[in-house]
C-alpha cells in the first residue's frame, strides 16, 4: 500500500506547485513560430531568467506547443513566461489581440499582418522587428536514399506533385515521392513557399502535413520514400541534401553558409514586439537575446547566431579578377550587410550588425587587422550604371559609419550585380544579393 500511495502523494505535490505558479504573476507571454518555441525559445528564457537572478528555474506543459517557464524571485514569488508555438501566423493574432506580448516568427511580417497591426505602428521598425538568429531550411530524405543533391526547380516539382516516382530523381531508387510538410500556419512552410514553391503553384495534395518539425523529421527518417523540410536543429535522424539553383553552386546548410545568408535556403528567425517601452521584462530579455551571451544560446540550440566569425572561402574563377585579386590570402567574416531594394537604406539586421563588426574587430585578438568591403546590389533593381551606384552607395554607408567608430578600411569596392548569391527570379533571393561583404587580412 505504500508503494501505491507513493506515487498518488507525488502527483498531489506536482498539482499544488502547479497551481501555486499558475496564480503567480506573469512576466511576458511569447507566441507564434514552433521553429522558435520548441526548443528556441524556452532556452533562452531560461538563460534570461537566470541572469536576473531567478531560482528553481523549471518548466511545466500545459498541452501540446504550450508550457509555462517559471522561476522564483529573490523575494520568494513565482513568476512565469508564457510560450505558445502554435506557428508564425499565429504569433500577429496574439498580439492583435493582446495575448501575447512578443511574437515568434520564422518569417519577416507580411503586409497584411502589418497592415492588421497599425493602431501599435509600423512593425517593421527598428524598435519592433528583431532578427534573433538564422536558420537553414534542410531538405531531408531518408538515410538510405541514394540522392545527394537536388536543383530547387526539381524540389519545387517534387513538391507540387509534377514530379511522383523516385526513379525520375535517381534510377537506383523505385517507388513513390511521399511528401511531408509543415501546416499552413508554419512560417517554415511560409519560407518554403516562398523560396520553392511559389505563389502560383500548390502543395501537392498528397502531402502528409505537420504542426511540428521534429515529428516530420522523425517520421522521414523512416520511410525511404519520405522528403520534406524542417528548421536545421529538427535534422535528427533524417538526411539534408545539398541544394542549388540555377547558376549556383549546391551547397548542404552548414554553419557560415547560413552566417552569410549564401545557402539558398537560409532565413532569418525573428521576433516582434508592438512596444519595447511597455513592459520593462521584454525590453530586458530582448536585449539579452541580441547580446553575445544570448546569442551563444542560439548556437547551442542547433540555430546558427550572428556572432561573428571568420573563415576562409573557396571562390569561382569566373568572378571578377579585381575581386578574386584582393581577396586572395584573405578570409571572409560570417555576415553579409543586407538592404531594401532600390535604395541604400539597411534593413533592421544590418543596423544591428554594424555594433557587431565594431565590437568583434575590436577584441584584442582582431584589432590588427585589416578590413576590406565590397558592395553588390540585385539585377533588377535599375539599369547596369545605376546598379554599380546603388552598390557603391551601400558599401560606402558601411565604411562611413567604421570610420565614425575608429575603423579605415583599406579597401572599399562596388561590383553591382556581378556576382549573385541567388536567383534574381524571387523576392528572397534579390534581397540576398544586396548586400556588402566583409573580408578580413
């Protein structure tokens, strides 16, 4: 009888703590990307939790995609952080409607979200988006599949059902495609869309769809028909091919690759907030997520950070020889300067990133080097004279404002839109080639 009232005496504990927390105040309430929220999120609440000085840091789940993270402070009092990943979509519903206080997002804002969300102001100002980190859309496949790489327009066919029997992909594999995606309400669906798929094209109805990515990778690794996508940390057990689109070389998502925006499926992780003024806790664990510590946790869930980092790179021949000239013997920072087309304003990353690269080269161990930029711009924002302009304007933007902090490069270069890292057909892709790089001697 005691080995049987044990366990009815624990469950009696567990329910009267919960119930204590539950009435406890809350900090903030974060809603929205599962990408994010997972595995994401909670942790670096909990590393924000614990720099403030909170104890006992435990979590309690309430139902799938929601938990509590709770912590006691030093006056003895529980305090919560609500996380509900229900998806990006869903994190702009919430703060419409008051319910959540920061969204998560695996996608940049839409204009009808934006547009939805006027009477807070424009949520794609500096003081309301905030890329927290960047990620890889993997295109996985079972370990026994025999495929390696594939081209982005035969992802795209794969997925819209023009393309359903192995063999059309590789003669030592017969059978049917099975398709997994994620939901509607995923922004990794959203970004996949987006950069494979298209506007006008659909999923193929037969695709198994999914709220969660590790559960879609899970159920790919096993069955050697499966193909579908997930966030880089969901992997798992899975096999991530490496992807290419027309004019670029294939590349599988690793670290700098997604540092640099350069692999074709990369994006940006974000979160929003409609007032960082309003409550004192999310302006306080925003700024720990844009710090270098916060950013180390970003790392340590599978996510790629935007610490910097310094690494050597292989270049195509059939680049200009003035570029291949001074890059040689040089090595390339882990970050490209990004900006809105037609213009030479910077998005909200670049803003940020410039405190970055001033704090990185001014570490003890980098302050003898020597910095180089140069500038590209997208081949359809003018005509080629113009072009060169815009990517001189920009590159000149990054060394005006080095200079202000102490930092001469020794050499800036515009080369227009002669070396893209995308397609030119998709919005994503002509954000990518706008752009200034950093190289280091």
């Amino acid at each position: 009888m005691i080995y049987m009232r044990f366990p009815l005496v624990l469950f009696a504990l567990q329910l009267l703590v919960t119930q204590s927390v539950m009435a406890s105040d809350t900090l903030f309430r974060m809603h929205g990307s599962n990408t994010i929220g997972a595995t994401l999120g909670p942790e670096l609440v909990r590393g924000w939790l614990f720099r403030e000085g909170y104890t006992g840091i435990r979590t309690i789940k309430h139902r799938d995609e929601e938990i509590s993270i709770v912590g006691r402070a030093k006056g003895g009092q529980h305090k919560i952080v609500e996380i509900k990943s229900h998806g990006s979509g869903t994190s702009f519903k919430s703060i419409k409607k008051g319910l959540a206080d920061i969204g998560m997002s695996s996608r940049p804002i839409k204009g009808k979200e934006n547009n939805n969300l006027k009477k807070f102001g424009e949520m794609t100002r500096l003081e309301s988006e905030y890329v927290i980190g960047l990620d890889g859309i993997a295109v996985i496949v079972n370990m026994a599949n025999p495929v390696h790489r594939l081209e982005k327009s035969i992802i795209k066919k794969i997925f819209t059902g023009e393309i359903t029997q192995w063999n059309k992909i590789d003669r030592k594999l017969t059978g049917p495609i099975h398709v997994y995606a994620r939901d509607n309400k995923s922004g990794t669906f959203d970004t996949f869309k987006a950069l494979v798929i298209g506007k006008k094209a659909g999923l193929a109805n037969t695709a198994k769809r999914y709220e969660s990515n590790d559960k879609l990778s899970d159920d790919v690794s096993k069955d050697v028909f499966g193909i579908g996508f997930v966030g880089l940390p969901s992997v798992r057990n899975s096999k991530a091919l490496a992807v290419s689109e027309e004019g670029t070389q294939a590349k599988k998502p690793r670290s700098f690759e997604i540092s640099t925006e350069d692999y074709v499926l990369a994006r940006r992780l974000y979160m929003y907030v409609a007032d960082i003024n309003v409550n004192q806790n999310v302006k306080s664990f925003i700024s720990y997520v844009q710090s270098e510590h916060g950013q180390k946790i970003v790392d340590m869930s599978g996510f790629i950070s935007q610490n910097l980092k310094i690494q050597s790179v292989e270049l195509s021949k059939e680049f200009p020889e003035e570029y291949l000239k001074f890059t040689s013997g040089a090595k390339r920072l882990s970050l490209n300067f990004r900006f809105n087309k037609g213009t030479t304003k910077p998005d909200n990353k670049a803003v940020r990133d410039i405190a970055r690269l001033v704090s990185f080269l001014s570490k003890d161990e980098n302050k003898g080097k020597r910095v180089m930029l140069f500038g590209f711009s997208d081949r359809s924002e003018s005509n080629p004279v113009f072009s060169v302009d815009l990517s001189t304007y920009r590159v000149d933007w990054v060394s005006d404002l080095l200079v202000l902090h102490g930092i001469d490069p020794v050499r800036v270069r515009a080369y227009g839109d002669a070396i893209p890292v995308a397609s030119n057909e998709d919005v994503g892709g002509r954000h990518k080639n706008r752009r200034v790089e950093v190289w280091l001697m």
